[in-house]
C-alpha cells in the first residue's frame, strides 16, 4: 500500500526553502560544483511543479544570497547562466501553469540581461493567479530589514508617516515580501540546522524542517514527507495547546 501522502486540507500557504547542498553532490561525484547547481535546477523544476499541483499558495526559493557573490566569480557565473537559461525555457510552462513570479533582494545587482530577462517574466505573469514563484535573488534578510527602516524614515523625513504610526503590518509593507503571507513552514536541505540570514522576520511563526537530503536529491517524495512533518506540528502562536484544540 502506498504510503498516506499531505492532507490538501492542511497544506501550508507559503513554503520557503533554503536549497543547500548542490557543491557537496558535485564534490561526492568528483563533478565541479556547478554541476551540482545545474542539478538543483531540476530539483527546483519537479518542486514548482509539485506546489503548483498541490495549490501552494506561495514558494519562496532561496536561489542567491547576498553572500554568495564572495564565492568564486566562475561559481557566481555559473549560477547566474543558470537563472538565465531557467528563465529562458520556464516563461512559457509559467504562462501554461498560471505561475506568477515573482523576487525577493536587490535585482540590481544582478546582470543586466538577467535582470531583462527577470523584469519579462514578471510583467508577463502578473496576472496569473497559480503559484506565486518568489525568488530571493542576491537576498540577505538583515539587509532587507535595513532598507525597510530606511523607506520607513524617509517617509517620516517627508511628512507622510509619524513614528508612532510604525506598527509590524506597515513594517512588513517595506519588505520585498510585501502582500505575501508569512511562511508557514521552512525547509533547509543539505544537512544544517541553520536559517542563514534567510527571511529572518517573516519566518518568526514558521516551522522548520531540516532535511539531511542534498538539494539535488530533494525530489517530489522528500517535499510531500516534509509537508507530511508540517502536518503533525502543533502551531500554538504563543497559546496554550488547550486553546489552540479548541
Ligand atoms: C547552495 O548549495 C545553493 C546555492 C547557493 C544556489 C542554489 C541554486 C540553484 C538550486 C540553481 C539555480 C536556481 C534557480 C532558481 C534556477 P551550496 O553550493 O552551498 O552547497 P554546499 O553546501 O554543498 O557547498
């Protein structure tokens, strides 16, 4: 008998996902790191796919951090080859699954073409209303709250907001996850149990479940387990457990 997969009833709304271990699946196959990261594409490819089928409101992929751009510079090249060949050939499966697109992080920083590429995609999935596909590109959460802050005393600058008129909803407004709900569960492959400067205030609520599975390896079987785990935890949101079975 198959094994009893995620009740559709309790699925989280917003899943982000911290994609570790593509180099260490490289390194184990005497293969260079960037065959490990052309591998996670098609982990990312079979992951999108999957939440979209099951009605996942939101996936958050963590695809570059602001620290990746201190790896090595043909590292750095090869991710950014990637993300724009995934671009390229998804634009039209995106239009066909009604995937939005969307990012998290300083695009500008990114290459100009891939930032062409990105802004096409955006604009031409805007009005989809399946998966919201967000991905963090050259993303560091500390940053993210920084220039939140930064937006916030700006319009105090300007006369258009009071400090006292500051509250965590018109904080969350500035971040690059404005509109999305918080995530309600977070994955990290590859082994660690660490957030790594990922979403830092959106995920104050999330439950984490850390996966041994390199990236790579993290197929459809491993995600529907880890929605499976999701299912089983109790959140309590500060409540007694009491309250929350009530
Ligand atoms: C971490 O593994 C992974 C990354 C830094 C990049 C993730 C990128 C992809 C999966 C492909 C590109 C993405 C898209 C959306 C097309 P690591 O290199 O740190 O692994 P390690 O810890 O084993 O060295």
């Amino acid at each position: 008998m198959p094994a009893a997969g995620p009740d559709h009833s309790k699925l989280p709304r917003h899943v982000a996902i911290i994609m570790d271990g593509n180099g260490r699946w490289a390194e184990q196959r005497g293969l260079p790191r960037a065959m490990g990261h052309k591998a996670g594409v098609e982990s990312v490819r079979e992951i999108v796919e999957t939440a979209g089928e099951l009605n996942i409101e939101v996936l958050t992929l963590y695809a570059f951090s602001t620290e990746n751009w201190r790896r090595p510079a043909m590292e750095v090249q090869a991710l950014m080859t990637l993300l724009r060949a995934y671009l390229e050939s998804q634009l039209t499966l995106m239009l066909e699954k009604g995937v939005r697109l969307r990012c998290s992080g300083q695009i500008d920083r990114l290459p100009k073409d891939v930032q062409a590429l990105l802004h096409k995609a955006i604009d031409q999935t805007a009005a989809n209303r399946g998966l919201i596909l967000n991905l963090a590109l050259s993303y560091g959460g500390r940053g993210e709250i920084v220039r939140a802050a930064q937006r916030l005393a700006q319009q105090c600058l300007n006369g258009s907001l009071k400090p006292d008129d500051i509250t965590e909803e018109r904080f969350g407004g500035e971040l690059y996850t404005a509109g999305l709900p918080d995530p309600d569960l977070l994955i990290r492959t590859g082994g660690e149990s660490r957030l790594s400067n990922f979403l830092p205030w959106q995920t104050s609520y999330s439950e984490l479940h850390f996966s041994p599975i390199l990236w790579p390896d993290f197929r459809k079987p491993q995600f529907l387990a880890a929605l499976l785990d999701f299912q089983g935890r109790q959140r309590r949101f500060g409540k007694t457990g009491a309250q929350v079975a009530a």
